[in-house]
C-alpha cells in the first residue's frame, strides 16, 4: 500500500511537472504610457527560451507558471517579471532614465550613455527628420552643442558648412564623417533613413580615427531591421518655397534723381531733366519699351517653388534574417528660372545569422543627383545682376520678346536662354561584413567597404540675341559670341578595409574590462576627363560630335592616396563609479614621404561617477552626477596629395631645330618641395560634468575644452632668385578654447507630454606662431590675433567741412565733405594701408546657441526647434550699403534719406558718389562693420494622428497628417530686407510651408 501511495505521488508530480513544461504563456508588453511596444524580447529564466512580441506587442512562450521572464526593448528599463502562477500577463516598461542606459555609437563600437568618458553628442533620427531639411548638413544646424553650420544659400540641394568646436587649421576644418563606420559626405545620406548622429568633439572620443580626426567626427548610423517586427511605412509631403526677406530699392524717379545727384557730386552734368523725371511714369503708361519700369526681383523670381519628398521604408526581421529596404525622392524647384534639383536614394541593409557563432552583414546604398542651373552661375543664378539693376532698364518689350536690359545684361533672359549648366552625383557604396564570436567575451569582425562615385558635369553656352524694340530682325546685342558645349567627368573609387577584435568580460560583477584591437586600410583613386568644342551650327542639339573640331581640347588628371593604420582602445569600469579610457592609433599616409609618413595618436580619458559613492547618497538621493577630463593627440593629413614632392608644370614653349622654330612640350619644377612636411597635429584637454537631477526630468551637460595645433600648414615665402612659388610648411600655431553646455527637461501631465531643450557653445581661435609673417586681406592672418579677424581702417564718421579736410590725414587726398575720414594710426599724416590698416574684430560666430520644444496631448503633436548666434562680427558691403555700385547699381531704400548732403550732415551714408567710392568711402573699416547675431525659428510642426479603431479597418497602422515651416523667422540687426545668413548677390535663404503624411502598414 506504502509503494502505490509513493507512486501515485510521483505519478502526479510527473504530469504536473509535465503540464507546467508545456503551458502557453501569452500577454502584451506596453510603455508605461500605454503605448504598444513591438519588437520587445522575452526571455525564459528557467528554461533559456525567448520570443518576441508582434506589431500589437502580443507574445506566447513555452514556459513554466513559476518562471521569471526577462523584458527587453531599446530605449526601456530591462524587467524581470515573475510569473507568479499566471498564463495571461500584461507587462508594462518603464523608459531608461535620461538614456543613461542608451547605446551610443562610438569609434568602432558601442558605448552605454553613462559609462561615457569622452565629449560626445548624440542625437536621434527622428530629430533629424522632424526637420525638414532636404540635407543632413542643414538638419545640424542649431541641434548639436559644440556643433556650428553654417549656409549662404538656400537655392535647391545647397548644403552646409560643418565645424566642430571651431576652428584648428589654417586649411581643410571639416569633420570626419562615417556613415556605418566607413568614410563618406554628411550629405549622401537621406535624412530619413537615419537611425542616430554621434559627434566626437574631444580627443578622448576621437584620437580612435588619429590623422583625420582633428576637426572632429560625425558617426551616422543608418536604420536596421529588429526581429520580430514586420512594417512598411510611406511618408510624403508637398512645399512651397518663397524668400525669407525681400531687399526693397528706391522707385524709378528717385533713382534717376538721386544718380543726377551723384553726377553733380562728382564734377558732371545731370544725366535727366526734371521735367523728364516728373513726366516718365506717365510715358510709361503710353511706351513702356521706351521707358520701362522694372521690379528686376519680381521679374526675376517666381511668387514660390513647389518641392516634394516621397520615402518608402519596408523592414521585416526574423530570428536569422534581418532586412530593411528604403527608397527616397526629392524634387526641388527653385525660384529663379531654369534652375532645380532632385535626388534618388536606395538603400538596403541585412543581417543574417548564420550559425550560433558567425553573423554577416550586406549592405547597397545608392545616390542620384541632379542639378540644373543656368550657364556659369552655380546658386547665384544671375542673382547679383537681378538686384543690381535699377528699375529704368528693360525687361521685356510690349510683344513679349525680350529687352535688352543693360547692354544686354538681362538676368530673365540670360537666365532662361543663354544655356545650362547640368551636374550629375552618382555614388554605389556597399558593406559586406561578418562577425564571428568563438567565446562570449570575444568578438572578431570582418570589413569591406567599397564606394564608387561618379560625376558628370555639362556646361552648355549658348549665344543669345537681343533685338531693336521696333525692329525683331535687327539685332543689338548679343550674350556670348560662340555656342560652346564642355563635358567633365570625375570618377572615383574608395576601398576601406577593417578587422576588429573586441574583448568584453565582467570579472566579479565590479570589474568590467574592454579591450579592441583593430587594423583599417583605406585607399582612394581618382581620374578626371575634360572635353571641349565650339561652333555648333544646331544650337540645340548638344553632343560633342555636333561641334567643330577647330578649337577643341581636352584635359584630363588623375590622383591616389591611401591611408594604414593600426589602433586599440582599453576600458575599465570599477562598480559604475570609476571609468578609465585609453585609445592610441598609429596612421601612415601616403601623403608623406616615406621618412615621414607614421603617426602616433594616444588619449586617455577618466570619469567619475560621483552620485555612486556611498558619501553622496544621502545628498544626491536619485539623482546622478559625473565628472570627466580628457587628453589626447589628434592629427590632420589634408594637406594635399603631394606636398613633399616637386611640381612639373608642362607647357608648349618654342625651340629652335636648325634654322627652324619649333613648339615642344617642355616641363619645369613650379614649387619648392619640403620633404620632411608632416601631420599638422592637435592637442586637446576638456574637462566635463554630466548631471540628471529632479527625478529625472532635468537633464545638464557641460564641457570646457582647449586645444594647442601645431606644425600647421603655412606657406612662408622663399628667395625670389629660385622663380618657385612659396610651399607649405609645417610652420604655424594655434590656440582654441570654449565650452558646450546642453540643458534639457522633460515631464508630463496626465496625457500632456512635453519636452524642452538648449544648447549654448562657444569657441575662440587665436593665431600663435607664424614665424614673424602675416597674411593680409580683408580679413587678415596675425600673429596673437584671432583667425581670420577683420583688418581695415579705423573710422572717425564722415568729413563735415573743408576745414577738417584740410586739417585731418586723407586716404587718397581728393576727400570731399560726406567722404570717409579715418585714424592716422602711426601720426605721419596720412592714411597708408601698410601702417594704418589694424585688426577690427573676429569674423567667427561666438555663442552659438539652439533649441527645441516638443509637446503631444492625445492625438496631436507639436514641435518647433531655434537657432541663432548670439555675437559675430559681419561686414556690410556692396549693395547692401553701397548705392551705385558699378556706377549704374540700385539704391536700397533705407539709403534713399540717410545719406550725407549739407542739408543732412547726421546722416549714416556718405554723400552720393561714385569716384571716391571704392578708393574711399567702402574700403574696409570698422564703419561697415556690424553684429552678425540672429535668432531664426528653424521649424514648426503641427501634427494630427488619427484614431487607430478608425484606420485599422483599411489596413493601416498609423496614419499621421501634419502643417510645417521652416525657417519661419528671423530677428537680427541686419538692414531690412537683407538675411543676415546670406549674401547680398546670392540665392536667399527661402522660408518653405509642408503639407505632408506618414503612413504605417
């Protein structure tokens, strides 16, 4: 009886322990918010199995109903969730605080936020995307501390200009950027199909990527596939582009009135009667030809220009297969004639499993380009022309044909038929990788990384003809004076090369130690072709083959360079408290002798966490504060591709054979080589303090940084007698120090959720050491001055009398009462530019600063982002504050009654001339100097999504319609009608209004 009572007890231990292997647990993983979290990972604790949530976060897994199972998601605090008995669970996830736990991608590798020791920044995609921008280079704007870009146009595919914590060569200062680890441009990435931008702007951070990492480096990682998660998603939207300001010029009577008045100024008779001046908008109305009144800009620019953006993404993820698919369309117009652009992007990326142990990647990214402008004018497109012509030319007769402007000088007609400039990008890049992990800890991986780039630039001439207002077969003028087609292409190749091995172990649950090793191979090749031909009989059939032969010619150039390099990084994490970083790479470049050509680059870097030590507890409670500081050695091989060799210039030159004269091609040495050129190279401290405080919801960083660049690249002058131009010579110094301060908060209010962020950073760069020279110019290289600072004369007002004419210093001795009157620096009574002419001021942006605001309630979501600078020096000049120019250009309409006459002696212009304008009154001087600071809206998004019990029944996901603009305003001290961004004869700065739709399957 004993043995059947024990084995009915084991009997019914067996099948409950049965049943428990085989029950089904099933339940949803949301956010604390409520928010469905696909793509979540669920492990068993008991029995190692895991699973993943679907679109609507459902999940089943075998378990028992006494396992615990571990939740995972990106962005989201890990929890252990015991099950406790039941089969049917609802898990809720809280977001990781401040993104301490966030991943950021650093040099070859990942890091989590708060074990970080270096300056980084790191922003997500959707801020790039969110605003608008048609280029990644204009989505950093105002968005990264430490980060300045900066424009001068806003013509369609125009990009930025990036920098780092400011300025540390006198040459090339653009960061490296890799896209997914491998080298590429900022702008060959569609903005939408970025996952994250890391910037590494201290020498802890960056020293990993040694001689190209001076001017920093921007780490964009592209978007890629989760497993478990299936999606297609369509996002599009439709703009229209007007000016952001609008210069306003004095009318066609006062131009004439004022132009007598400038005559007279300056010795000559007026060029129209009065009577002619009070008569001519009325013979305008009867013979507009022969008295045109022309608003040039109006003429010139259309009301708007239409744009649209269309992105496919498709992304499906299985436990060995991993794919994400996009394709990207933008087309630009532009609010000139003959002018656009578009661009293609395609883009696939995969990750495959293949065993246990060996993983692979492929990844295909292609990018189309294509710019169309009209002939030789690149984004100016005949815009200078456009605002210098006064409203007294032509241009257009009555019957529609074309005037002829001034002397044919039509910027509508040049624009339109005077031919084309056409330039098509073309780059295929790919990665092929694998990952192989023999031991957990151990992780070796494999790289190729091939680009292809391909270009083909167009410039067609075509002569354009004016004819006689009352005649259409005669004609007077002519633009150009023979149809000329030239064809260039550029073709590149790019091969990068990586092996990594990374070791990783926690030793003892304190002791957390990393160590990489890497090798990393780069080359690059390029060829160039130029063809030529002129006397096209049909202008409009465009192929070499259709032109003469006579005056034909071709060009071609080709380059190689290549880059080795050797490197490693070891870490320690003591407890989370203590962090110590120490990288060091060793580059050879093929742009140096061989002598010369190794370089070592080392850092090391600390960070203590200091709301981890058991004293602070008590003080600090939850919240978290850290203290870092950083040394390291960076340097810069943009220095050319062969500076250390002799230049042969060759040339056709005459030489006798016998009694005759004969052209042979001959070669000569142009420039001095200096052999023993080597790395321009930057030393760099920064000292830095992170703190999240206020439960979480404050969130500070601050840096301090200052770097010392030396061996820098300068061109010192040689001996005359050795008839070679002066080379490069690792010669000058400089100095650079700043801070970066980020600041942002974050809460909620029942289903109102907000956020709020600002950036402040500021750098100064000051020229140390060039040995005794000086670089002179508008703006100036000096010695102890700041980089490129402003150099001109010292201003005292303007001359009020002959009197003090005759008593002051004069610049060219023939100054009149209303001209310019300056300093006599040196006392020897007069103006001379070598011993008058002084720093003015720095023309870098200081106090660089950004923001954003995001806010979301139920379904609707809003968002605005800002940027600005809060001090720089900008010089005004030419039409901007010059009426006349050329002697015939427009006069702005602020100048129209602020200029000096003896009626009007406070005036701020001078008097109306055009003799003494140039020599004189416009030359460089603190008088045209101006605060470049501004604040400008960058965008504003204004967004609705619909109920999903409404669009699921079409299959939908999610469905999203929103209102933006960007660059919607601009405060700054610049005279009206001017944009303080860009310049007075450019393509402005355009305000652009989106009506667009994201779309989710």
């Amino acid at each position: 009886m004993k043995k059947l009572t024990l084995l009915s007890i084991f009997f019914m231990i067996t099948v409950v322990a049965f049943a428990q292997k085989n029950t089904v647990v099933s339940g949803v993983v949301k956010s604390i918010d409520g928010e469905v979290l696909p793509g979540a990972t669920i492990s068993s604790q008991l029995l190692k199995l895991k699973t993943i949530t679907n679109v609507k976060g459902e999940f089943e897994i075998k378990t028992t109903l006494d396992d615990v199972l571990e939740v995972t998601y990106l962005g989201f605090k890990t929890q252990f969730f015991p099950l406790a008995g039941k089969n049917k669970v609802i898990i809720e996830l809280k977001s990781a605080d401040n993104s301490l736990e966030q991943v950021i991608v650093v040099g070859y590798g990942t890091q989590k936020k708060k074990d970080l020791t270096g300056a980084v920044s790191n922003i997500s995609g959707d801020l790039v995307s969110d605003r608008k921008a048609t280029q990644v280079s204009q989505a950093l704007q105002g968005a990264v501390a430490g980060v300045t870009v900066t424009r001068s146009s806003g013509a369609p595919g125009a990009t930025g200009t990036v920098l780092v914590r400011g300025v540390t060569s006198l040459g090339s200062t653009s960061p490296l950027v890799l896209i997914d680890g491998t080298p590429g441009s900022i702008d060959d990435v569609n903005p939408d199909d970025i996952a994250d931008i890391s910037v590494l702007k201290d020498a802890a951070s960056s020293a990993i990527y040694g001689s190209r990492a001076a001017a920093g480096v921007i780490l964009i990682t592209t978007k890629r596939a989760k497993e478990g998660v299936a999606k297609f998603s369509y996002n599009s939207d439709f703009g229209w582009q007007t000016p952001s300001v609008q210069p306003k010029f004095a009318d066609v009577q006062t131009y004439m009135r004022l132009y007598n008045e400038l005559l007279v100024n300056d010795g000559t008779s007026p060029q129209f009667s009065e009577d002619y001046i009070n008569k001519y908008l009325e013979n305008n109305k009867l013979d507009p030809d022969s008295y045109p009144n022309t608003d040039w800009l109006n003429s010139f620019l259309k009301t708007s220009a239409f744009q649209q953006r269309h992105f496919l993404d498709f992304s499906i993820g299985s436990e060995k297969i991993k794919s994400q698919a996009s394709f990207g369309y933008i087309s630009q117009d532009a609010l000139s004639p003959n002018q656009n652009y578009e661009r293609l992007t395609f883009r696939v990326n995969n990750d495959f499993e293949l065993s246990s142990k060996l993983k692979g990647l492929f990844d295909v990214n292609f990018k189309r380009s294509l710019k169309h402008s009209p002939y030789g004018t690149g984004d100016n497109s005949y815009f200078y022309t456009a605002t210098q012509l006064p409203p007294l030319y032509g241009d257009y007769y009555s019957d529609g044909r074309y005037a002829e402007g001034k002397g044919g000088a039509n910027p509508v007609a040049n624009a339109r038929e005077d031919g084309y400039s056409n330039a098509k990008y073309n780059n295929l890049s790919g990665r092929i990788g694998l990952v192989f992990n023999p031991l957990k800890e151990l992780t070796f991986t494999g790289i190729v990384s091939p680009e292809l780039d391909f270009a083909r630039l167009t410039d067609w001439q075509r002569i354009g003809n004016f004819t006689a207002k009352n005649d259409p077969t005669v004609v007077t003028f002519r633009s150009g004076t023979v149809n000329s087609l030239k064809e260039n292409s550029d073709n590149s190749t790019t091969l990068n090369l990586q092996f990594l091995a990374n070791y990783d172990r926690v030793i003892k649950k304190d002791h957390t130690i990393n160590f990489l090793l890497g090798f990393e191979n780069n080359t690059y090749n390029q060829e160039n072709f130029t063809a030529y031909r002129d006397g096209f009989i049909f202008p409009n059939y465009t192929v070499l083959d259709a032109g003469a032969t006579a005056a034909q010619a071709t060009s071609g150039n080709g380059s190689q360079t290549a880059l080795r390099s050797f490197f490693g990084r070891a870490m320690y994490n003591y407890k989370g408290k203590y962090l110590i970083q120490s990288n060091a790479r060793i580059d050879g470049s093929s742009r140096f002798d061989r002598d010369y050509r190794w370089g070592f680059f080392p850092s090391i870097a600390g960070g203590w966490v200091i709301s981890e030590e058991p004293f602070s507890k008590k003080l600090l409670k939850d919240n978290y504060l850290k203290v870092r500081a950083s040394w390291g050695r960076l340097g810069n091989q943009n220095i050319g591709n062969y500076p250390y060799i002799s230049q042969v210039s060759l040339g056709n030159n005459l030489f006798y054979d016998g009694n005759s004269i004969v052209p042979l091609v001959s070669g000569g040495i142009s420039d001095y080589a200096v052999k023993d050129i080597t790395w321009e190279t930057t030393e760099s401290a920064d000292y830095g303090l992170d703190l999240i405080t206020l439960r979480n919801r404050l969130e500070l960083n601050f840096d301090y940084y200052n770097k010392h660049t030396y061996n820098l690249l300068y061109k010192l002058p040689v001996p005359l007698f050795t008839g070679l131009t002066a080379p490069f010579q690792n010669a000058a110094e400089m100095k650079t120090k700043g801070f970066d301060l980020n600041i942002s908060w974050r809460d909620k209010i029942n289903e109102f959720h907000y956020s709020i962020g600002a950036n402040l950073s500021d750098s100064k760069s000051n020229v140390t050491n060039l040995k005794g020279t000086s670089t002179l110019g508008t703006k100036a290289l000096l010695e102890n001055q700041e980089y490129n600072v402003w150099y001109g004369y010292k201003s005292l007002g303007l001359f009020q009398s002959q009197s003090e004419i005759a008593s002051s210093a004069l610049l060219t001795g023939k100054e009149q009462p209303g001209d310019m009157k300056y300093q006599d620096i040196d006392g020897d009574g007069k103006i001379t530019a070598d011993k008058d002419r002084v720093p003015l001021g720095g023309s870098l942006p200081r106090y660089t600063y950004g923001g954003f605001i995001e806010m979301s309630y139920k379904n609707f979501d809003f968002n605005t982002s800002f940027q600005g600078i809060g001090k720089q020096i900008n010089r005004l000049s030419g039409i901007i504050v010059q009426p006349f120019v050329e002697n015939f250009g427009n006069v702005s309409n602020y100048i129209v009654n602020n200029y000096w006459t003896p009626q009007n002696t406070t005036a701020h212009y001078p008097r109306l001339t055009y003799k003494n304008d140039n020599s004189v009154n416009y030359v460089v001087s603190d008088y045209w100097l101006t605060s470049g600071a501004y604040f400008r809206v960058k965008n504003m998004t204004l967004g609705y999504t619909l109920p999903k019990d409404i669009v699921k029944k079409a299959g939908i996901a999610n469905l999203r319609v929103y209102l933006s603009g960007t660059d919607l305003l601009l405060i700054s001290k610049y005279p009206k009608g001017w944009d303080v961004e860009s310049p007075s004869s450019g393509y402005p700065i355009t305000t652009t209004y989106y009506l667009g739709v994201n779309v989710q399957f």
